[in-house]
C-alpha cells in the first residue's frame, strides 16, 4: 500500500516539471445537509420538511474555479434563480456565500473577497497548508481516478436555540475527506481546500459536500485570473475578531426581541459540521 503512494507521490513530481502550460477551468457543484428542528403553534412535520427543502435548495450553487500552475479563484455562477416559495407563512433566504476566493502558491498569498451584513472585505494572508494524511484508496470521478486524503482537526460548532436563549459552544474533531487527481498535478481546490499532490475534485466536510462536475483543460480562449480586489483589507484573524463581535450583536438583538415578544416558537437550526 505504501509502495503505491510513494509511486503516486513520484509520478506527481515528474509531471510537475511538465505542468507549465496546465491551465483551465473547473465546475464544482455544492450541497449541504441541514439539521432542522422547529417548535411552536401550527409546526408541524410537513412545514418542517419544507422549510428544511428551502434551506437545503439555497446551498445547492455551482462555483467555478479558475487556474494556471501557480493561482487560483473559486467563485460562485451568477444566476437569476427561481423565486423562493413560502412554507406556511416562512419564506428562506440564506444571505452570503459569494465568496471569491484566490491563492497564489508561488507569492504563497490567500485572498478572501467577503462580507459581513453587505459591508464589503478583503482578508488578504499569507497560506496555511493543511495537514493532509495520504490514503491508497482510489475511485474514479468521471473519466479521472483519484486518491483519497485526509484532513483532522479541533473545530468550536455554535448552535443558538430559543429555549436556552444563548449560544452554547462544542468542540469536537472534524475530518474531512478529499479526493484529487495526479492527472492534474497542480495543488488547487475548492474554496479553501488545497495542497494535495494534485487538484482536488471531491470534499466531504461534514454536512457540506463539494463535487467537481466538468473540467474544460488548456481551453483555445486564454485564461484569465482577476486577483479579488474589493472591500476593508484585513488580516483572517482581524476578520475573524469582527465577525464574532457582530455574532455577539446579533444575539444580543435576537434575546431582546423574544423578551420582548414573550414566550413563543422556540427552534433549533444546525447548519454545517
């Protein structure tokens, strides 16, 4: 088993060194479990199905990644959408996840084009390789045969329910399952999954899968990769700091209004891990 990955692993390094001209384009596909759980007045199973089914529909985007040997930029399709039905007076919109993400493995920068509540940002840091396991298990994606890695690590899940009218904290070892492809020796991914022996088609995250649906290689149009550009520059960890101070905010909102409003529904909803 060993033997074969070291052989994986050196035919990588050769075709490396023939990597020059790989450019190209490719399509991934997303969706994500969701842990729906509502309690009140006229809730019943059938509303909970739907508003789960809306959740769900919403996660469901396709992304384009964009690369050369050296950059890459993950970004979402613009669509128009079909317009979201209500389920018994609940209409669902899940608002961000227009990311543009972009990595230079050269000049060994990260770029984040976010926003938090409309309000524009660009995290701009230095790259943070995962520590990914390598595994002998193959399977084929489409006409590709790829290899399995894995990544584990300590995350801090927060869940905020109306019966306890706080958040409360968990932390437990998350794994994630990728799959890449030695026929693409170049180490990209989507979103902020890379640095594998060869470009990652397939990641199993928890409740997010991401699954690559077609690749379009040294395409006769030229490729262009426009370096995200737009929005406050912060560092990840200045982003990060402001984010959990508009999280606290909002907790602070959402306590204030249902003392206000009294006793009533009380919900659940776990999104990711």
């Amino acid at each position: 088993m060993k033997l074969t990955i070291l052989l994986a692993l050196l035919f990588g390094c050769f075709t490396i060194t023939n990597a020059q001209d790989f450019t190209g384009i490719a399509t991934y596909k997303t969706d994500r479990k969701v842990d729906l759980k509502l309690e009140g007045e006229g809730m019943n199973d059938d509303m909970q199905a739907e508003i789960a089914a809306q959740l769900r529909k919403q996660f469901q985007k396709e992304y384009t990644l964009t690369f050369n040997k050296e950059e890459s930029v993950f970004e979402e399709v613009e669509s128009l959408g079909a317009p979201v039905p209500q389920a018994g007076g609940f209409q669902i919109t899940v608002s961000g996840g227009n990311d543009v993400v972009y990595r230079n493995v050269k000049k060994n920068e990260y770029r984040n084009q976010t926003e938090i509540l409309g309000k524009p940002f660009l995290i701009i840091d230095s790259l943070q390789k995962p520590e990914w396991e390598l595994h002998s298990e193959t399977k084929n994606i489409g006409n590709y045969t790829c290899f399995k890695a894995t990544h584990s690590r300590e995350v801090t899940e927060k869940t905020m329910s109306s019966e306890s009218d706080s958040l409360v904290e968990v932390t437990k070892l998350k794994t994630t399952t990728a799959w890449y492809t030695l026929d693409i020796p170049l180490p990209h991914g989507p979103e902020e999954f890379w640095g594998l022996p060869g470009m990652i088609l397939e990641i199993s995250d928890g409740d997010l899968t991401i699954l690559c649906s077609k690749i379009i290689l040294n395409p006769e149009a030229e490729i262009n990769i426009e370096v995200p550009s737009k929005g406050k520059e912060v560092t990840q960890a200045e982003f990060d700091e402001i984010q959990e101070k508009k999280n606290e905010e909002m907790l602070e909102r959402f306590q204030s209004d249902g003392r206000k409003k009294g006793e009533g529904s009380s919900f659940r909803i776990k999104i990711g891990g």
